[in-house]
C-alpha cells in the first residue's frame, strides 16, 4: 500500500488516459469520472472510489494499486488555487487509514471534483 504518512502529497495534472490503467480493476457499473497523473504514479476518480497507482522499482514495472472507497471517507477538503499559487488540494480523511492528500497543478477542475465527491458520500 501506498505510503500516505510519508510521501503524502502527489503533484497530479489532468490526464490524457482516460484511466485506461485501471480498467482492469473495475467492477460492472464502475466508472471513470477523471485521471490525473504525476512524474510516475497517478490517481484516478471513478464513480465509487479513488485508486492510487504508485509505479515501484527502476524500471517500472511493479505497481501498487490502492483502492480508497467513497463510502470510508469521514471528511474532505478541497482548496482550490489562486492568483499566486496556481496549485489546488484534496484532502481526505478515511476511517482505518488516516488523512490522504493530493495537490494538482495547472488547471485541474477540483471544484468538479469535490462536487464529485460530495455526490457520492452525502
């Protein structure tokens, strides 16, 4: 599993893929809602959790997939970016694993995001 205490924060940008990484994992009536990707791992936001791909060893090859349900989450929030500081944030706090961060850079929709979110947990 991901190390969120240590190595907590991803810089993401909006993705290309599409989640086509995860697609294997997904289960009927799960969908992707958006990608993001960082220098090698990357998240992505379906319709019924979030899964964090962290890319291990040299050549990449090994990965660790970490599946965070919508229904464990207990609180999140959402800091969008400014004049100054262009990145935006995500943090969300989960009932067994603790608080998992993630900050975006260029022009990522977190407000769509959240909304997202909120959909799925309130």
């Amino acid at each position: 599993m991901i190390d969120f205490e240590n190595g907590s924060v991803f810089k993401l940008k909006k993705s290309d893929g599409s989640g086509k990484e995860v697609e294997p994992l997904l289960i009927p009536g799960e969908t992707v809602i958006g990608s993001y990707k960082g220098i090698r791992d990357s998240v992505t936001f379906t319709n019924k959790r979030v899964i964090a791909v962290n890319v291990q060893g040299m050549t990449g090859k090994k990965k660790d997939y970490t599946s965070l349900p919508y229904s464990k989450i207990q609180a999140f929030s959402v800091e969008t970016s400014g004049v100054f500081d262009m990145d935006s944030e995500l943090e969300m706090w989960f009932s067994s694993i603790g608080s998992v961060k993630f900050e975006f850079t260029g022009n990522s929709d977190i407000v769509r995001i959240g909304q997202a979110i909120s959909s799925f947990i309130l």
